[in-house]
C-alpha cells in the first residue's frame, strides 16, 4: 500500500521541480522531504525522480505513477472532507403504523432533519404490536402503536376513532357468513374485528388478508367485504360506514421512548404535534 504522506512529497516535487522548495511547501525540511522520497521509491522498487537534473523532474516510471499519486490525494482529501461533515451520523430509530406515516407526519420529519443534519431518521412501518415487542427489546428510540389502553410508561396517548366500513358501490346487504377484510394474524383491528362480529352472533370468514393499509382499503373499495378501520383513513377512498354493527370503542395511539432529552425529545415534541391534527389528545403527567 503506497502511504498517501509521501505520495504527497513526490507530488511536491514534480510540481516545484526542487526538493527545497516542495519542503517549503509541506512545512517541512529537505533532509526529511528526501528521506520520504527515497522510502516511496523503496516501496516501489523504481526511481521516480532525476535528481540530477536542474530542476528535478519525474523519471519515466514517475510519470506513469505521478497520475495516479493525483487521483489517489484527491480521494483522499475528498473521504476525509466527507467523514468531517457530521451529516447523518447520528441515528433515531422510529416505529410506526403505516397509517401514521402522513404527508403530514413525513414533513415533521424533512423539518427536523433540515434543522438538525447530523441526524439520520430509520423509519420503520409495521403492526403495532410487532413494534412494541421490538422497542421493549431495544430496536427502536421512539414509537407511536396503536393499542386498546396505553402503558404508564407512555409520553402521550392519543384516543383512535376505529369504525366498520364497505364498499361505496356496494348495492346488496351482506350474507352469512360475512366476508372480513383483514389485517395479518398479529393484528389489533383484526383481532377486535372477531370478537365484535361473534358478539353480533354471527357467522363470518376471512375473505382477504393484506398488510399494509393501502391493500386493505383497495379491498374494501373492491367489495371484497367488511373492515373495521381508523375513521382517519376513509377521506379520498370509495369507501362508506358499514352501521350494521353499531359505534365501536376508540383504541388509542401511543407514543413511547426510552429517554425524552436533547434530539430525542426534540423529535417526540414534533411528532405529539403532527398527531395533534387528527385526534384529540390527552397527556400523562410526566
């Protein structure tokens, strides 16, 4: 491996044509400047300067490597401007329902990284309880779940209007058993689906199973069957409440972290306020 110190040196060299004045130009001495010289044409088994000539200049195997030593200082100077530019060095790993990661909630984001460019958002979507059991065993800084009560370890709850929705073109009334819309196994709604369609006394089966909102809410717009929902995703999809059983009981949406200072605390202030657009909020006293 050529050391990039005395490329640097053989550069100096060929650019001043003199060993004084490439000594001048480092900030060193001339003995020292020969001494790096003479170590470089060591490792390379070749002369690379005429140093009998007036002024000195590159040998032939010197020419061919001059190129080289250029591109080499340059990358050089260009990784260590790179690693002391501290942008995106720090990260904050956050979890979230899919539903959660708004327009509005991605710009709480853009202007935090903006304001604080050291740090790097890890953005992570999945069901609710897959993120909790993650963020217990460490793997995430902050999340927002959906959940039936809130911990007391919550920094803010937010309360979630869930409701049963079908399609907006659908003419007939359903027929047992009820064609269901779901989330994976796993899943909150999913879960609160059945025991509130056994409690109606009657029959049903999983028509569809999708994981990501996006595919639930196309099904249901499809006709595919019932879903029990966040209201706040119905807007702009061909989809209508189903009142067929009635006003279901808010879930909530909370907010965890291990710690509430310094960017960390920044961030849950910003994303309280985000959340603070499409539900009515209540905070812990902490």
């Amino acid at each position: 491996m050529l050391d990039p110190r005395l490329l640097r040196t053989f550069v100096a060299i060929v650019d001043t044509g003199s060993f004084t004045q490439a000594a001048e130009r480092l900030h060193s001495t001339q003995s020292t400047i020969s001494q790096q010289l003479a170590r470089l044409e060591q490792a390379v088994g070749l002369p690379l300067i005429d140093r009998a000539a007036r002024p000195v200049y590159a040998t032939a195997p010197g020419e061919r490597l001059l190129g080289y030593a250029r591109r080499i200082l340059a990358l050089q100077q260009e990784a260590e401007a790179l690693l002391s530019d501290r942008a995106g060095t720090t990260a904050i790993r956050i979890g979230l329902p899919e539903d959660i990661v708004t327009l509005p909630m991605s710009e709480v984001f853009a202007r935090f990284a903006e304001q604080y460019r050291e740090v790097r958002l890890d953005v992570t979507t999945g069901l609710s309880r897959d993120l909790d059991r993650r963020f217990r065993a460490g793997e995430f800084d902050i999340i927002a779940v959906k959940e039936a009560a809130a911990s007391s370890d919550n920094r803010a709850s937010f309360p979630e209007a869930i409701g049963w929705f079908e399609g907006a073109r659908r003419i007939l009334p359903w027929a047992e058993p009820i064609p269901l819309v779901t989330f994976p196994q796993g899943g909150l709604y999913r879960e609160a689906m059945f025991e509130r369609v056994e409690r109606e006394r009657r029959s049903w089966y999983v028509a569809f199973t999708a994981t990501s909102l996006g595919s639930v809410l196309t099904a249901v717009e499809a006709g595919l069957g019932l879903s029990l929902l966040p209201k706040s995703a119905a807007p702009g999809h061909a989809i209508r409440p189903f009142a067929g059983f009635g006003e279901e009981a808010a879930m909530v949406v909370s907010v965890y972290s291990w710690e509430t200072s310094g960017l960390i605390g920044r961030l849950i202030d910003l994303i309280r306020s985000a959340l603070l657009d499409r539900h009515e909020v209540s905070f812990p006293g902490i």
